[in-house]
C-alpha cells in the first residue's frame, strides 16, 4: 500500500510526513525492482510509486533489475536466457509461478506491517526518530483523515500499531486512553494502541490494557512492543503462522516413505511411560506398531512448561519422544513407529518431522474442501522434504458421537484424492472421537491468559485504573458535580498510584496509598475509599475467574459421557477404499476406541492400513496402573477448579507420580506392565489380525 501523508501536506514538501516501505514491485513484469531510498530532508523514505511520480534532488533511487531467480543483472550485462541487446533486456517474461523454481519470491505483507500515526506525533522529532527505527510501512493521520478511517480503508491484520499523542493526564489520561482504545480496536481486538507522552510520569503504562503502552523520549522498548503484538497474533490467528512453505531447498525431497502392508494399529500417547508397553507389545508380536501424539496432548499431557510458546513446548516434547522410541526399539528389539495425529499447524509438522518423525497426519477436516486441499497439499510438500509419510482427512469426525450427518461423502474423498498427494487418507465413516484435538483453541486461550497475566502483576495497576473508572460513574449517577472533593479525591488516588517512579515495579504500593488516604481524609469520605478497593479487589477477581475458565476450557478434552459403541458405515468403508485401489494409497480409521470387536475385524478385509485407538487404551492403562500404586481418582465435589482443570490435575499428578522412573522398567518390567501388554494383545491388535485383503496395499513409491 502507498504511503499516505497528513492531508494538509502537499507536494515536495510532504517528503517530511512520508513513511518508509519495504520495496515496489512490479507484477506485470514479474521482476523486482529495489528502492533504495536514502533522503536527506528527514532521513525518511519514500515509495517506490512517489519517486517515480515526483522525486526530489535530495532523494536518490537505486533500481536493479533482477532475473527470474532474484540475481541482480549488472548495467552492461545480459539476462542468462534473453536475447541479447538492449531492447530484448527492457521486455521482461511473463512471471513463473509460485513454487516453480526461479520464481520471484515476493515480499510478504505481514513481514512490513503498517503503522498508523498521528500528525502530530509524527511531527514530533523524537518521536519520529523512534518511530522510524521500526522500518514500518507508516501512514499518517490528521484531522482530516483519523486513525478510524485509515483502519477502515487497510486490510485486517495489516496495521501492527497505532500512536497517538495523550493530551491529558492522570484519572483523565486513563479514561481517555481507555475510550480510544476501545474505539481503535472495533475491528481488531489485537490491534496495538500507543499513546505518547512528553514525560515518563505522566502517565504509569501498568494502568493500561493488554498491548496499549506509553511513548516517552528516550524509550528503547518499541520493538519489543511491535514484537509482543505480532507474537499474540500469531497465536491467535491460524492464517498468519500457516502461510504456503517457501521453496524446496537445494536437493529436493528426501527418500521416499517406507512401504507398508496389513493392517496396523495407533496408540495415542497421552504419557511417556505409555511407550513401554507399546514396544514390548511390538517385540512380542514382531510387527509394526505407531504411537500418535497430537499437538494438544504434547502441549497438556506432556510439555514441562510453555515459558518460550506452545510451539515450542510441543516441538521439544516431539525430540524427547523421538529419543525414547529409538531407545526402547534398540534395547528391546521392537518396531515401533512414531505419527503425528491431528496436526493443523505448518509449524507443528515442521517440527515433527525435524525431530524424526515417521509420519505426520495434516488435518484440514475442519474447513470446507478446497480449503483443506490447499493447506494439505502445501503441508505435503513440507513432510516430503524429510521423506515422511503424509495422511489427510476428509470429513470432519464427530467429538463426541451426536451428529448424524456428517459422514464422508464418496464424491467429496473422489476430489480430495484426485487433487493431494497423500500415502494415507482418514475419513467419518461412522466413528468419533471423545478427546478435543482443537490445538488452535488452545493457543488463544493459553494467549488471553498470557495478556491478563501481564497487566495482573503486583497491585494490577489496571484493575485499578478501571476501579476508579466505574467509581467515577457512580459518583456522577449519584449527582455530585465533576468538581465536588469526592470526584478530586479519586483522581488524586489515580494520580499518586499511576504517576510516581520508573521502572516495571515503580511507584508506591497500592495498599500505602490506600493507607495513606485514610490518615488524610474526613471520616465522611472513608465509605468512598472502601468502594474503590473494593472495586479494585472485584476487578481482580473478575480476571481471576476468567482465567480459571480458560484454564477449564483448555482441559475440558474429555466429554463426560457414557460409553458406547459407534455404528460403523462399512458399505462406505467398502466404497472409499474402491477409490483408493491401484492409487497405492490407503485409508486410515480413526476413533477405534468407539468400535465394537466385531467392527474392528471387518477392517483388515476392507484393505484399512491403520486404526487409531486414543482414550480406550488411555482408560484401559490408568486402570493397570491403579494395581501397581492404588489411588481414587473420582471426581472431587467440592473442588475449586472446574471439572475438566481437576480431573487433568489429579491424573497428570498421579501419573507422575507412579512412573517417574519408568525409563528404569526395561529390564524388569512391572507386573501391570505385562498386564496392560497383554490387553493390548488382546483388544486392540489381535483383531486387526484376523482377516487380510486379497493384495497388500503396499506404500507410495
């Protein structure tokens, strides 16, 4: 987008109120021309499209050609495959398209977000100074054009910031900063707000909201600030962290997948002592057997902590995993196979399959169908540089077996087989799941904790600033007048707690003010203090119950109810598979727990490659456990935390408890370890054994 200037500017002599940019490029011609803007009026830049509309004696332009891979062609040479002349070199070729090689790679908008600023800061040589280090795509707003309609004109997501200038201070500089915030933010909930101010005491920025902070002269955390809103976004929003791979790196894909025959069964691992038993079940059975985790039991069962990101929690979780399994197939023989299940993060398979995986299922089910083959395909050809096998779904499989109607269509799996490059397919057809695989979901709420957490800290100068907010409203709605002592006692109260000292932890605690105020006024104003801390302390609590519900909504994975089987759809299993035959692909059942025995040995005749079994088997292994270390993990009435938060933190303590040495278990195995082996045996892999299909499906070649 263009820079814009105050509208009261005009002509060469804007050049002070234009905004840097990142490059200019040209689409017809498909090559890439660089500005180097350098001007000496400012030291600011301007966009490619003003230079060559009216640039000025101070401002030089630097503009390269390049070939279709980005190389620079210099003045007197010749493009590699072009005729030769000067003419021939002024025609360019049509542009290749993303992904073939030598394409221009093209900048990315959100790699130069936009900055919105106000006139008047921008006008404000320091400011100016500090703002112009961030290389921000910057447009300027005046009285003529506001910050409003400047959002309302650029895309969502594009503007990192807004800066305004404070005109007030104190209880009013918190009210006035509270209104503009909220009606900045009426498209954008994240968009960051900063207010300027001329000294650091005029306003303590703890008193405003999530990403709203102060500019002060000699302020050296703007960029930790623009970095704070985009990691927030990038948590909240799947469609800024999932954008299409880069290119292929030199030397294409890795090996291809290792083929595979019959019918095999997944265990989730929703602890890492659960792997024991899955590779001595492979030992003694000497075939195949995959363990799955998903990035939302990486990041709730297993991840020690989410200090550095949920992504990254969830990416070392899969290195350790990736250890223990080639420990376990070394020391007892066994062939057991690590898959990554419901994963709709680009990062999060990047991560499997940096750390080893051997196969990584993309999950695109929740969206419609042409938008689950474009994620998967780009998903696809990520795994395929690391020779991983791919599974995608179709159709999105019931979490808790209450829709009917949602099955698999044949005509719908026909297109999305035809338009992916996939080795194992997933499909409804009749299952469904009793475990919350909404990783995504997790990440925004794990992201609002995060937001309250960092205004919550020592006396929550924010829950304050609102207290004396709703207490000043009551004041008014009681009648008195804005200059009554009451109104002027409140905002001396704003005014001590917010505008002393520097520093994260400056200023006076709360509860000295408080103290203080009660020394000072006349006996007829301490009903008034009381309000405010109690408004204050309310306000706190609010953030504290709502981040209990989060905390709820995060574990809340299991739905309580009862068990029962589902009634498996095995004409369209019989169907899907016929659209798969000859292709060297194969379908993949999730949700085995909710199938009946007499299901489970239906599937190996169908041609099924595998079968996921998840919360069954995790049922099944707390109850084999409970023989070695006893325990009551019924629910607690009178507990504090919600259900789902209570039930998560009583098994996770108990399984950390009784395994904590489970890695010492090699040699001498617990006897609910072979307990739990041979139920495996029995339940799960011993009917996916019975019968097999006429010809072996085989892998991709």
């Amino acid at each position: 987008m263009s820079t814009a200037t105050p509208a009261n500017a005009s002509g060469p002599a804007s050049v002070a109120g234009t905004a840097p940019t990142a490059a200019h490029e040209t689409s017809a011609a498909g090559t890439a021309y660089t500005a180097a803007h350098e001007t000496s009026v400012a030291g600011t830049a301007r966009t490619a499209a003003h230079e060559s509309a009216a640039a000025p004696a101070s401002t030089t332009l630097s503009a390269a050609p390049t070939d279709q891979a980005g190389t620079a062609i210099s003045p007197g040479a010749t493009a590699p495959d072009s005729p030769a002349g000067p003419m021939a070199r002024l025609i360019p070729r049509p542009p290749l398209p993303p992904g073939v090689p030598g394409a221009t790679v093209r900048p990315r908008r959100a790699d130069a977000p936009h900055a919105v600023i106000g006139a008047e800061v921008w006008h404000t040589g320091w400011a100016r100074s500090l703002l112009e280090r961030l290389e921000l795509r910057t447009v300027i707003a005046d009285e003529r054009l506001s910050c409003e309609r400047v959002l309302d004109t650029l895309a969502a997501q594009s503007v990192a910031f807004v800066c305004e200038e404070l005109p007030v201070s104190g209880l009013a500089a918190m009210t006035w900063a509270a209104r503009r915030t909220e009606a900045l933010r009426r498209d954008d909930p994240l968009l960051g707000v900063v207010f300027m101010v001329e000294g650091r005491r005029a306003l303590d920025p703890r008193a405003l909201g999530p990403l709203v902070r102060t500019l002060s002269p000699g302020d050296t955390d703007l960029p930790d600030f623009l970095a704070e809103v985009q990691r927030v976004r990038h948590e909240y929003h799947w469609e800024l962290r999932n954008r299409r791979p880069g290119p292929l790196p030199s030397g294409g894909a890795a090996a291809p997948p290792s083929r595979w025959s019959g019918t095999v069964p997944n265990f989730n691992v929703k602890h890492p002592s659960m792997l024991l038993p899955y590779a001595l079940l492979s030992a003694r059975t000497r075939r195949d057997v995959y363990c799955e985790i998903s990035p939302q039991e990486a990041l709730l069962f297993v991840a020690d902590s989410v200090g550095r990101g949920p992504a990254a929690a969830v990416a070392e979780v899969f290195r350790t995993l990736r250890q223990d399994v080639d420990r376990l197939n070394t020391e007892l023989g066994s062939r057991l196979r690590l898959h990554l299940d419901h994963a709709d993060d680009y990062e999060v398979v990047q991560a499997a399959c940096e750390a080893g995986f051997d196969s990584v299922m993309v999950d695109g089910s929740g969206r419609t169908l042409h938008q689950n083959v474009l994620f998967t395909n780009a998903a696809t050809e990520l795994a395929r540089r690391y020779g991983v096998l791919v599974e995608g779904e179709i159709g999105s499989i019931d979490g808790a077996g209450l829709r009917k109607w949602n099955k698999t269509t044949i005509s719908d799996f026909t297109r999305f087989v035809e338009n992916t490059d996939l080795d194992l397919v997933g499909a409804h057809v009749g299952q469904f799941h009793s475990f919350d695989y909404g990783f995504a979901a997790t990440r925004r709420s794990l992201a609002d904790v995060g937001l309250m957490d960092d205004r919550a800290t020592g006396d929550d100068l924010h829950a304050f600033a609102e207290a004396c907010a709703r207490v000043e409203n009551d004041l008014t709605d009681a009648g008195l007048p804005g200059y009554s002592a009451e109104h002027r006692l409140v905002a001396a109260l704003a005014r001590r707690a917010t505008t002393a000292g520097d520093g994260p932890e400056a200023g006076p605690r709360l509860d000295a003010v408080f103290r203080e105020a009660r020394a000072r006024v006349p006996v007829f104003q301490r009903p008034l203090l009381d309000a405010l801390e109690r408004e204050w302390l309310e306000q706190r609590l609010a953030k504290a119950r709502r981040k209990t519900e989060l905390w709820d909504e995060v574990f809340a994975t299991e739905p309580a109810r009862e068990h029962r089987y589902a009634a498996i759809d095995h004409g369209l299993v019989q169907a899907l598979t016929g659209v798969l035959e000859g292709t060297g692909r194969a379908l993949v059942v999730h949700g085995g727990s909710s199938l009946s025995r007499i299901d489970l040995t239906s599937l190996p005749a169908h041609g099924v490659a595998r079968v996921n079994f998840g919360s069954g088997v995790y049922a099944d292994y707390l109850e084999a456990l409970r023989a070695h270390l006893p325990v009551d993990l019924a629910a607690d009435p009178n507990s504090l935390t919600g259900e789902g938060t209570w039930k998560h933190v009583r098994r996770m303590s108990y399984l950390a408890e009784a395994t904590r040495d489970w890695r010492s278990w090699t040699d001498a195995p617990p006897s609910f370890v072979d307990t739990f082996v041979s139920r495996l045996e029995r339940c799960y892999a011993a009917p996916l054994r019975g019968r097999t299909p006429a010809k072996a499906q085989g892998g991709r070649s």
